[in-house]
C-alpha cells in the first residue's frame, strides 16, 4: 500500500468512529499545497454541523495525528437509543 492509500484508510476508519459518535470529519479541499489550510481537518457535530475542534486558530488546522488523539479521547456526543 502506498503512503497515500494508508492515509486515506486512516482516514476512512476514523470517520466511521466519529460518525458512530456524533461527529462529521471535514477534510480542507484546498489543492495548493502552499495554502494554510491544505491537508487539515476540522470535526463538527453531527446534528448541528457546529465545529467542536480544528477552527482555532484557523479552519482546518488539525492534522491526522491531532484527530486520532480527540477520537481516542473524545465521548459520544448523545448517548446511544435505549440507554
């Protein structure tokens, strides 16, 4: 698998987490790598689309790593149906 694939399944498994949570993972959708928020991520609420992390201090500004560390930390924003 190349470098690219690993980070897009990354990726991949981390959205199913988060959404299984109550969070959306937004990806910049800059194609300039020279641009402030190219490659970043932002995780907003499922229901509202209120941002809860990566807009300070610049939209977007989380990394991969930075989001894997909030989702190994993170709770579930509204609890499970019947619990």
């Amino acid at each position: 698998m190349t470098v690219e694939q690993e980070l897009k399944v990354k990726e991949n498994q981390i959205r199913r987490k988060l959404k299984r949570m109550g969070y959306i993972l937004k990806k910049s959708r800059r194609k300039d790598p020279d641009a402030y928020d190219y490659g970043g991520y932002m995780i907003l609420d499922l229901w509202s689309g209120v941002v809860m992390f990566g807009s300070d201090p610049i939209p977007y500004c989380l990394t991969i790593e930075d989001v894997e560390e909030i989702v190994a930390e993170a709770k579930p924003i509204r609890p499970k149906k019947g619990k």
